[in-house]
C-alpha cells in the first residue's frame, strides 16, 4: 500500500512539473563527444494546432575543453515523409567573447545551456515531423559537446 501511494505521489510530481504546451525536451548524446558535420541528430515531434506559434531551444551540454566560443548548427525540418520542408542555419556563443567564462550552468568542467532557436515558430501544417541538427562548423569534427537537445513548446 505504501509502494503504492509513493509511486502514485511522484507520478503526480512528475507530471506537475512539466510545462504546460511541452511537445518536446530531450537529448542526443553524441559518442565520444567527437561531432562530425556529417551526424545528425534527429528529434520526432508531433503538431496538433499549427496555428499557434511555437517556441524552440537548443539544450547544449558541453565541457571547457570545447575549442570554439561558438556553435554554428544547421536545423532541417522534415514532413512525416522524410521531405525537407525546411531549413535554418543557426548560431550560438558558448562562451562570453570577452571574459572567456561558459554560458549556461554547470559544475565541474561540464555545462548545459539553454538557447532561444525561435520564440515564434510556425508549423506549416499539423502532422508529424523530425527536426535534425547538424553542425555546421568550418571543421569537419568538432570535440567537447557530450549532448544536443531540442525544448518545444506551445506559445501563448
């Protein structure tokens, strides 16, 4: 019985905490933290109402020993057929220009950053799609980024 009621508590717990218009949070671990221009990493999504604009982040986990300040990503979005419907070439700061301190929180060597991608996206349609993320550095294979993550939401 006790079992019972705890696993029901943090059930509710779980649930509660969650964002209300949450479609999508998750992460990619991209092996050895080697990233290379031609892996992508793909997130399933599924629209319902595409006439409410969407709100998208990029969650990068990351350590110090990442050698750039900045992150180029290309963004593809494709149909539930797998056709490219678009894409968007993006870029972020890691770390601040000028102190050199890593963005985001973290402990230790390692950091996860939350980055706005589009506070107003629109869907074109409501269905399924996948979003893939490719870098889309200068350097073919890039090191130090242990994850990627995509966050959508509803936006109000």
């Amino acid at each position: 019985m006790k079992t019972s009621l705890y696993t029901l508590l943090v059930s509710c717990l779980l649930f509660a905490c969650s964002e209300p218009g949450q479609l999508v949070q998750d992460y990619q671990s991209i092996d050895g933290e080697i990233w290379t221009s031609k892996q992508k990493i793909s997130f399933p999504v599924e629209i319902r109402n595409y006439k409410k604009p969407h709100r998208l982040f990029y969650l990068v986990r990351y350590n110090k020993d990442y050698s750039y300040y900045n992150l180029y990503v290309k963004r593809f979005l494709l149909d539930s057929a797998g056709k490219e419907v678009s894409n968007t070439l993006q870029g972020m700061y890691l770390f601040d220009e000028k102190t050199g301190q890593p963005k985001g929180s973290g402990w230790g060597n390692d950091y996860d950053y939350a980055i706005l991608a589009d506070s107003n996206y629109h869907f074109p349609f409501n269905g399924k799609y996948t979003i893939e993320i490719q870098q889309y550095m200068r350097k073919d294979t890039i090191e130090g980024i242990s994850d990627f993550g995509l966050s959508i939401s509803e936006h109000e």
